[in-house]
C-alpha cells in the first residue's frame, strides 16, 4: 500500500509530524517558559511535601494537562468533534500500523478502542481528574506512584490551587500566542 494513493493515510502521517513539531515549538514558548516559572517554586513545594519524585518532569504534564483542561472547559465542541473523527478514522489508524510495522498493533488498537470509547479528556473538567490523569502517566511508565494514594485529597487541593492561580493569568502568560499558532495550523 502506497500512502500517497490514500489522502486519509497522508492526512494522518502529516498530522503525525504536524503535532512533533507544534509540541516541540509549545516548550520552547514564551508562554511555556512563564507558566513554568509561574508556578515552578509553588509545584516543587508541594512534590518534596507529598514525595512526588521528578518535580520538573510533572510540572511539564501538569502544564499540559492544565492546558487541555483549559481549552476543554472553553471549546467542550472541539473535544467532541476530536472523539467523533478518533472513532471514524479507526480504519486509517489501523492502515496507519500496517505501514509502520508495529510490533503490537492489536494491544495498540484495544487502547485505542478504550480511549474512545471512555472519552477520558471530558474528565479534565474535574480538577480531581487532573491529579489522577498525573498519577496515571506516573504509572504508565514505571515511576513512583504511591504519593497518589497517600495523599490525593491534599495533592488535587494543590493542583487546583495551582490551576486557579495560573487560569486566570493566561493572558499575561502568553495564551494568545499559543492560540494564535493553533489557529494558524487548522
């Protein structure tokens, strides 16, 4: 199979590179950069108080997910036309594996299949998702978790603290430039 024959495969493979490069030019932003310096001291002191190891690698997914959580609670229709064209395009993603090779593409497809069907960012409208979503990449790939358990209720009382402070200081922090270049990619 050739991608070129199929505009769904090369729509997919760009929108692949497309998203490398808009996550890499997103940690090297102004608006990165500030909200990380806005909220670093205020994270570190709550990871070394509830032994959350890592702090910098969880302030970069804290970051993330505060922002999807933001853009999710200002745009819930753009998060419904994601899991629509997630769920409709199942059949490239499928081809998409083929092409690749992967090594797994069933235990690959049941997740897929999973996150659709559990619409799991819709949770980010909770800030006690957010703590949870945090803890469940900690799982996923092999570090520490146990801090979630021991302390949870006061860890989403931080996050959300955090949240609060940090959302309503958006503009100053650079979201319009964020929001300027996702425009310009659609």
């Amino acid at each position: 199979m050739v991608v070129g024959d199929r505009p769904s495969l090369t729509d997919f493979f760009s929108g692949c590179i497309q998203h490398i490069e808009r996550d890499k030019a997103f940690h090297q932003s102004h608006f990165f950069e500030q909200s990380y310096a806005s909220i670093r001291d205020e994270w570190k002191a709550t990871c070394l108080k509830f032994n959350i190891p890592k702090y910098w690698f969880s302030l970069h997914v804290l970051i993330e997910i505060m922002l999807d959580k933001y853009f999710i609670d200002n745009n819930i229709d753009k998060l419904h036309l994601f899991y629509y064209q997630l769920q409709n395009e199942r059949n490239t993603v499928e081809e998409a594996l083929e092409i690749l090779q992967h090594p797994q593409p069933d235990i690959f497809l049941d997740r897929y299949d999973r996150f659709c069907q559990s619409q799991y960012l819709f949770h980010y409208q909770d800030i006690n998702r957010v703590a949870f979503a945090l803890h469940r990449i900690y799982m996923q790939i092999g570090l520490n978790d146990q801090w979630y358990e021991l302390h949870e209720s006061a860890i989403v009382n931080a996050i959300n603290a955090i949240y609060e402070s940090w959302s309503n200081n958006l503009p100053a922090l650079g979201l319009d430039e964020i929001q300027r270049r996702d425009e310009a990619h659609q």
